[in-house]
C-alpha cells in the first residue's frame, strides 16, 4: 500500500511504503537532508516536524536531542523514522545541508595534477 508524504515547506509530495525509512525518501526527493551520522541518530540533524501523521513515542535519545535543541514534541528524527500512513511534515532548515566555499573570491586556475605516486 502507498502513502502520500507531503513535504509543506519544500511544496513536494512523494510517495512512500509502509515500513520505509523517512529520512531515505526525503533524500529521494532531492532534498539534501543533513545525515552526518549515517542515520544512526546520534547527530540530531535531520529532524523534521510532523505536522499530521503518526507521531511515535520518543526514545530517551530523541528526547534528549529535542530538549538540547529546543524543538517541539512533534519533532521526529528523519532517520529513525518508519513511514506508517500518511504524513505531513515540516523540514527545519537546520535541517538541510547547507553550500559552504572555502573561498568566496579568487582566481579559477586550472590545475594540473601530476601525483609523485603512479600506478
């Protein structure tokens, strides 16, 4: 059975299964979600707002997370969550990988890579 999952801050709807991982179907989508701890939910970045849905307990880390942060009770770790029926949710954008530059400004010169090692 397919659920719809809207993403209201991004205006995106996708379509998931029972049982996917949320943060995996966000990433499908081409939002870039922060995963920085490679979805074993101990970063506390890739937390979204569930605004209609199933909202499942929160374990002590996710609650631990959520009081350092100051967020709400309907926030959920992207990564820990298991899609159950239809959802609306909210992506902070904390939340979102942002583009860093090392340099804002500057020459763009080609470089020719010439390594002292070789195959």
């Amino acid at each position: 059975m397919a659920y719809t999952i809207k993403i209201l801050n991004h205006n995106k709807t996708i379509q998931a299964k029972k049982g996917d991982m949320l943060a995996d179907k966000i990433l499908e989508s081409g939002i870039d979600l922060s995963l920085y701890c490679q979805k074993k939910a101990l970063c506390g970045k890739c937390f979204v707002e569930i605004e209609e849905g199933y909202l499942p307990p929160l374990d002590e880390q996710e609650e631990f997370l959520i009081r350092q942060k100051k967020l709400t009770q309907n926030h959920r770790l992207a990564c820990k969550y298991m899609i159950k029926g239809n959802l609306s949710i909210t992506i902070p954008s904390e939340s979102i990988l942002q583009k860093t530059f090392i340099l804002k400004t500057g020459l763009r010169l080609p470089l020719a890579v010439d390594p002292p090692v070789k195959k």
